[in-house]
C-alpha cells in the first residue's frame, strides 16, 4: 500500500513538474548559457503584431524557470523599426529579441543588417533535431535562410460569414464567391494592403486562383473595402454585409465569443487548396544584442517542445511548426493537419522574392476597379 | 603654439558712434537659431531625404525625383485632392461664421451660464475624434444606426432618414468632433478682449446690435479671426481618421488619407513621397505669410487701453433663443461622444446591445491591472502640466516681441513659426528623430523624458504665438507707457498690465497645449522609451493590437486623459480669473 501511495506520489509530481525541466540539455555548455542568462538577467523583447501580443503570458514560465525576466514592447512594427535603427545609428544597442511579421524585418532590419545569425544561437538539441519540425526542416523567411525563424503557422482563413445569412456549403471555392448573388454583399480590407498580403498573395500565385479571380472580384462584385477591421467584422455581425473577407477573422471570432452570429471561418476547406500562413509567428535577434546570452536562452527555449507548447496555448489560434507539441487544446481548424496537402509560401523562396511585385499587381487591379 | 596679435587702430571720425548689436538684435539672433535649427533643419533633412531613393536610415544616398513622380503619378490624387478642399471647404463654410456667432454671444452678450458653455467647447475639443465618430456612427449608420431605425418605426418614413456614409456625413462628423469648438474655444477669449464703449458708441448712434457687431465688433476682431482661419488652412491635410472611416467604404478618398497610408501601411515606409504630397502644405504657407502680415498691418485693431471698460450687451427677448441655439450645438457636441466614450467603456462591444454579456467591468479591470498603465500616467501628467506652465509663458513673450518690439528679424521668425505647420506630425516626428540622432551633444536626450518635454511644450508654438499676437494687437501701448513713465521695468510691467489682459488667452493656450500633450502620438512616438511611454502611446497600442476588446480599452485610457485635461482647466480657469480683467 505504501509502496502504492509513493509510486502515485511520484507519478503526480512528475506530472507537475513544467515539460521543459527535464527537456532541457544537460551539457556544460547549455548549463554555462543559463549562468550568464542569469546574470544579465533581463531579455528585451519586442511584440509585433496580432499573434505575438497574445504572447505575453507564455513568458512567465521561462522567467520561472530560467529567473530571467522577459521585458516585452508591443505596437507597430515600422515605428519600432524606426526608433531601433536611429539607435544603431546612435551606437545603442536596446533590443534583443523581435518577434512579429516578417515583412518589417525584410525590408528594414534585414537589409540594415541590424539581424544576427539566428541558426548560429540554436544549441538545443531538442531544437536542433530538425525531424521534430513540419517538412524536416527550419523555417526561415529571409532570403538567406539564417535570420528569420518562423515558428508557427496555421491554415488560413480569408472568410467570415453572417450564419444567419450564409449556408456556408455555398462557398466551396473561391469562384463560388463570383456568383453574382454576393455581387453588393462583400465588405473585405484590401487584399493589395501589407497587412492581408500574407493571405492574399498566395491566393494571387496560386494558378487555380490567381490574377483573373481577383480582377473580377474586385470589378464584378462591388465589394465594400474598409480599413478598419472591426468595422468590416462588426457589419457582418449584424448583417449588413453576409461575407467578410481578408483581415477580418480575428474581429470575426471576437464577435463570435460575443454571441453575434458570425462565424470566422468555413467549415471545410477551399476547393482550390489550403494556404498555410505565418502571419507573424516569426523570431528574430538582433545583431549586438544587449543580452546576448539571455537572448540564446530564450530563442532555444522559445523552440523547445516546452517553449511552443506556451506559444500555442497563449497564441490560441496558431500553430506550431513543431510536429511534437500537443494539439488538443487548439480548435480544430487553426491546427496543421499532418497528411494535407498545403501551399506553404513562407519558406519559398520564389515566394519571398515575388511578394512586393503580387501586391503591387493586386494594388493595380484595385486601382483599375476604382480603389484607392 | 605661439601666435601674434597685431592690433589695428582705425581713426574714430569725429561724431561717429561704435555700431553695438542692441540686446534686441542678440535676443532676436538667439530666437531665430533656436527655433531655426528645431523648426527648419528637420524640415529640410525630409526633403532632402525625400529626393534620396537608397536607404533613409542606413546613411546611403541616390539622389532621383522618383519619389515625387511616384507620389503625384498615383492614379486618383487630383481627385483625392479636390475631395480634401471640398470637405475643408464645406466644413469651414458652416464651422467659422457658426463659432463667430457663437463666440460673439458667449463674450459679447448678457447671456447666462457663458462661462460653463463655453468651457463645454473646451470639454468637446478635448475628446478624440475618433470616439466622437464612431459615437454619431452608432446614430447615423442608415443600416442600424439608432436614430434611423427610431425614425423608421414613423408611418411616413421608408428608408434611412440619415446617411453618414456620405460627403455630408463626413462634413458633419468634422463639425461634431473639433471643427466647430476649436475655433469657438480660440475666438470667445479675443471677443471678450472688447471695450464696451466701442459698442456702446455704436447703439448711442443708433444701431442695433447686429449692426454693431456687423460694423464695430466684428471689424476690430479681424486678427484673431484671422489666425484661427489660417490655422485651420495650414492644418487641411492633417486629418484622417474621419475620412478613413467614412469615406474608404463609399470610394471617397482624401489627399490626407494618402499621406497617412504612405507613412503607416507602407514597408518600408514611403516617407519621401509622403513628403512631395505634404509639400502641398508649404505652397499653402508661403501664400499665408505676406497674406498675414498684410492683413493684420494695414490697420490698428486696439480694442483695449487705458480706458479699457469691460461689458456685455443684452439682446432682449432675443438671450433666451440665443442660449438655446448655443446649449443645443453644445449637447450635440459632447453628449454623444461622452456616452460612447463613458458608456462604452461598461459594455462588452461600445455601442452594441446585442452583445454577450451587454455590460462588463473587463475593459476597466484590465486597463487598472496594467503596470505601464500607472507609469504611463504618471509620465502624461508630468509632460502635460510642464507643457501647460512652460508654453504659455515662452510664447506670450515671444508674440509681445513680435508685436510689440521692431527687433531686426522679427517676419524671418514669425516665418519660422508658420513654417512649423509645413509637414504633418507624422512626418516631423521623424524629422526629430533624425536631428536628435545625427547632432553630436544632443543623443543623450534620446529616450529620456527631456526630449519630450521639449517636444510637448514646443509642438503647440504656431497656435500659441498666433494667438498671443493677436491678444497683443488687440492692446494700445499706453499702459505699458505710463507704466514704464511711472518708473516700472519691463518685467514690472509685463507681469502687472500684460498678463492680467492676457490672462484668458494664458489659460487658453495652456490647456490647448496640456491636451496636445496629453494626446501626443506621432510628434513622440520614435523618440520615448518604455520608461516614458504616454498614456496616449499606451491606447495607440491596444487600438493597433487585434483584441476584440481594444477599442473599449483605449476609450479608457482617453477617458483618464480627458478627466485630467477637465481638472486642470477648470483650476486654469479659476486661476484665470483670479489674476485676470473681470468683464461682468
């Protein structure tokens, strides 16, 4: 009986203790990065974008375990970008780590050089063990393939629908969304904007899609475009528009939890194939980081099952490019399904070299249509 | 090293005095390399910078026009632009000869409570133009808005009544935010500066009192009317939140509206063709100065001297309609955006009663439970009532010299405060930062609470120093005469005749600047740290984040800086009116 009670003792308290404790390295190596973690004793961290500034509570587990604590900025990426390259200018180094979209980082720290070689800093071998990762491989969004970490991705959803309004078994393709029945019955942001280019220019590359579709929605159907999202999702929500489209799930599923009768995502795939989207479950770190070794600590954390494991939880509807974090407590619809067959831009190079030349060719077909 | 002075002594022709630059000349030399190098030098690194095509922070230059080309070859923008002078025009049409009635009536007449209704005027400026849109948008949206489903339920009524989608509608926004109470809230302080014996002249003639105000009132207040027309030209193409939200679903697009998307939604940012579009503001401000300086010199606007004699007229059975008209456009102008702001703050969606639950504490708990929150209040409250004290005090005596002393240099520095108003904020905000940046002995003030202060207390200059001159103008130069005759310094003098006569526009231009630096974003946006991070920061980062609660929690935050904004003009005004002229 006893030996019972310690057995379950044991078990229930293994249970407890935080995955990553017993993940992590036991190397000299690993062990001398956590001691100077710890003494610089601070990672500043920005947040850019709508996944990471869901992150935020994730960071109280590394700050617990590891006793560094995690500083965190959040706000637009081109502001930040600004005031962080004046300060390289100015011989100041105050940023660590930037986790957000990839398209701030392309085209203002990565050609600065203001990124550090992020393969370089990965020493986890729980990390490094590419075959724990989708595809076999790390991600990286830059041209190089060493400075841009993309972390998670999930299926995108380019559709929010009013379900009093829309039987959503009549969209099950985008050339469903052309029938001139939704001609007037579209509010959406622009798909040229930077913004929804994430979704928006796979659609644009993929030739089951392509230009032709989107020249006809954006002349045929008298789509409403706004700029602001909720004002878009808030419409469907109550019905003055039955489809919204590009940008506006994530007010979508706010109203949803609210209890309005909107739906931010279709119940079944698009005919013409999945697109799997980053958004901006990206990593960075800068070049002359204050805190370097806090910084190394954190990314390997970061990437650890333990580490994406809190990404997810916190994030709520991305998921990770790790193939071993558990799933169960993300909707069905944001996980990565193992046997799909996605369309993944992020790490295509062909992609990452197009995507300004798609959006000014989607910019164009709006202005053609009388879109500013 | 050794060196040799050779010393030369020219003859003194007999007669002739030794030139010695007047203090005036080394005061006035002072001014204008200060304000020069903090006004025009970033002016001119965003030119400069908008001619170079290569990358702006990297420090490497390819000098091209490819980005004014590129700015005025976008398809639409003649368009964009007449749109803008269309709206401008429309809302200035209704806006100024509204607010000089209205100012004329508050200042100039016996009407009751004019005190509380015009600070009421004050309480509409200060509230986000935002919340007061999306407040008439919950009323005026022809789909759900409240008043046209109300109207609706009228057996004579089919269809929307209203539309604010529309031209009209983004008129009318413009009215309900600041359009109208910024101009009364800077023209009732020179209305009150009026000697009632000129009006009294007027009636003891025979005329009524629309035909004084027609003939003597409004005459002698033409500088500050002036100014405030003026200010409000230069400013044309700085507002955007109205138009975005109005105007992008019904395909109406403004010229400012292009600017703002060049600088926020373009990567990188396209500052340089923001810049040639923003040039539109300069040609503007080169045709205003001479225009200016013609106006207001070719006459003599002294309303108070020695004689001065404080006083209202009555208007008879008239006063009650005329505070009707003025307490209705003052409830138009703040209930609705006080409602949405206070009331939304409450509800789980501002505006939406559908929502589950209607009514939450959430927004509240989680603005009190944010550590910056604290911090970023306590830094507002700092930068603001410096702002409040320091400005007023700086630019009254600035406008005084302008005005009042014939120092050399005097139009080149008046120039340099009009041409403060050539770039939007969200352009000389970066402007700053280059300068901070690339000037040796000044990057130590880069993050840290100083440079904002700096910031803060000198973005209002424009309006502060046009608005003091107008108050000096608006002053004979007897009482300083007699004063300085009787034997008192000038500081004597300025701080016993000056700052009682100008004791309303002191107050005026304080809180303008306490609520422009309360409500600062772009100006500071590139230059505060975390450490210094404002209230107003702090809501522009939930309204940017994707949070369905964002909007409501933001409306927070600018509830705590108009509560503080309310607070302190009303010590201002009282503090006013203990050193200031009564008029009743």
């Amino acid at each position: 009986m006893i030996r019972k009670l310690i057995a379950s003792a044991a078990l229930s308290a293994l249970l407890l203790l935080p995955t990553t404790a017993s993940a992590a390295p036991n190397t000299p190596e690993w062990e001398a990065l956590v001691k100077a973690a710890k003494a610089e004793g601070k990672v500043e961290v920005i947040l850019s974008g709508q996944v990471p500034q869901r992150l935020r509570p994730a960071f109280a587990e590394f700050e617990k375990l590891y006793g560094v604590k995690v500083n965190f900025q959040t706000g637009g990426g081109n502001a930040h970008a600004d005031r962080i390259l004046a300060e390289r200018k100015l011989g100041r180094f105050t940023l660590d780590v930037w986790l957000g979209g990839a398209n701030t980082a392309l085209v203002q720290l990565y050609p600065n050089k203001a990124l550090a070689r992020f393969d370089e800093l990965l020493i986890d071998p729980e990390v490094t063990d590419t075959s724990k990762w989708f595809q076999g491989k790390h991600h990286y969004t830059d041209p190089e393939g060493r400075y841009i970490f993309t972390w998670g991705a999930s299926p995108t959803y380019n559709i929010a629908y009013n379900t009093k309004l829309v039987d959503p078994n009549e969209i099950k393709s985008y050339a469903d969304l052309l029938n001139p029945k939704w001609k007037g019955k579209i509010v959406s942001w622009s798909p040229a904007n930077q913004g929804t280019g994430a979704s928006s220019v796979p659609m644009f590359m993929n030739p089951k899609i392509g230009e032709e579709w989107f020249r006809r929605w954006a002349t045929e159907m008298n789509v409403t475009i706004v700029t602001d999202a909720r004002q878009g999702a808030e419409w469907v929500a109550i019905g003055r528009f039955p489809i919204g489209m590009f940008g506006l799930n994530t007010q979508a599923e706010s109203l949803k939890d609210q209890g309005f009768p909107i739906k931010d995502y279709l119940p079944h795939p698009m005919a013409e194939g999945e697109v799997l989207s980053s958004s901006a479950a990206n990593m960075m770190v800068m070049d002359r980081a204050p805190n370097p070794n806090a910084s190394k600590l954190f990314v390997n954390w970061v990437l650890s099952k333990a580490g994406q494991t809190a990404f997810i939880k916190a994030a709520e509807k991305m998921d990770s490019l790790r193939t071993d974090t558990p799933k169960d407590f993300l909707d069905v619809q944001y996980r990565i399904q193992p046997n799909a067959n996605y369309i993944v831009p992020f790490s295509d190079p062909e992609y990452i070299d197009k995507q300004d030349e798609m959006l000014a060719r989607m910019k164009k077909i709006m202005q053609d249509a009388g879109y500013r | 090293m050794a060196s040799t002075t050779i010393e030369v002594t020219r003859p003194i022709r007999p007669g002739a005095k030794k030139k010695v630059p007047k203090m005036g000349t080394f005061i006035m030399a002072v001014l204008i390399l200060f304000f020069g190098f903090y006004v025009v030098y970033p002016i001119l690194l965003i030119f400069v910078q908008s001619f170079n095509v290569a990358g702006v922070i990297a420090g490497e230059y390819s000098f091209s026009f490819d980005n004014w080309r590129k700015a005025f070859a976008e398809p639409g923008i003649l368009e964009s632009l007449g749109n803008t002078v269309l709206v401008f025009a429309s809302y200035t049409a209704v806006s100024f000869p509204l607010a000089v009635v209205i100012a004329w009536l508050l200042a100039r007449t016996k009407m009751r409570w004019s005190r509380g209704l015009e600070f009421m005027f004050w309480v509409s400026f200060m509230l986000p133009n935002l919340t007061t849109t999306i407040g008439w948008t919950l009323l005026l949206d022809p789909y759900f808005g409240f008043i046209n489903v109300l109207a609706q339920k009228l057996p004579f009524v089919n269809g929307p009544l209203f539309n604010i989608y529309s031209v009209e509608g983004i008129v009318f926004a413009h009215l309900m935010a600041n359009a109208l109470s910024q101009k009364v809230m800077l023209l009732t302080p020179a209305f009150r500066n009026m000697n009632i014996t000129l009006e009294e002249a007027g009636r003891i003639s025979g005329a009524g009192s629309l035909k004084t105000m027609m003939r003597i009132t409004l005459p002698v207040m033409v500088p500050a009317m002036v100014v405030v027309f003026m200010l409000n030209l230069v400013r044309m193409f700085n507002s955007f939140e109205i138009e975005q939200i109005l105007g992008t679903p019904i395909r109406f697009y403004v010229y400012s509206t292009r600017i703002y998307e060049l600088v926020r939604h373009t990567e990188p940012p396209a500052y340089g063709q923001a810049t040639a579009l923003a040039s539109l503001t300069l040609l503007i401000i080169l045709a205003i100065i001479p225009l200016q300086r013609w106006l207001l010199g070719r006459r003599q606007y002294t309303t108070i001297s020695g004689n001065y004699k404080p006083g209202v007229t009555d208007l008879g059975l008239l006063q009650p309609v005329a505070f009707g008209l003025v307490l209705f456009i003052v409830a138009m102008l703040t209930i609705v955006p006080v409602l949405t702001l206070l009331g939304g703050s409450f509800m789980t969606r501002a505006g939406f009663f559908q929502a589950t639950p209607t009514y939450t504490l959430g927004h509240w708990k989680m603005v009190l439970s944010d550590p910056i929150f604290f911090r970023a209040l306590k830094t507002t409250f700092i930068l603001a009532i410096t702002t409040a004290i320091v400005s007023p005090v700086i630019f009254s005596m600035i406008a005084y010299i302008l005005v009042r002393k014939k120092w050399p240099g005097n139009a080149t520095l008046d120039s340099i405060f009009w041409f403060s108003a050539g770039i939007p904020g969200m352009l000389s905000g970066l402007g700053l930062l280059w300068v901070i940046v690339g000037t040796p002995g000044l990057s130590w003030l880069f993050g840290t609470i100083w440079i904002l202060i700096i910031v803060t207390v000198l973005q209002g200059k424009l309006t502060a120093v046009q608005m003091f001159k107008s108050s000096f103008l608006q002053m004979g130069q007897d009482m300083e005469e007699a004063a300085r005759t009787s034997g008192a310094s000038w500081t004597y003098a300025y701080f016993r005749i000056w700052l009682p006569l100008i004791a309303p526009t002191l107050v005026l231009i304080g809180i303008l600047n306490f609520t422009l630096a309360a409500g600062a974003t772009s100006s500071v946006i590139l230059l505060a740290s975390r450490d210094t991070i404002t209230l107003s920061l702090l809501a522009l980062e939930y309204m940017t984040s994707a949070a369905g609660s964002s909007r409501e929690v933001a409306g927070i935050i600018s509830l705590f800086v108009v509560a503080m904004t309310t607070g302190l003009a009303l010590v201002a005004r009282w503090f006013g009116f203990q050193i200031g002229v009564k008029s009743r």
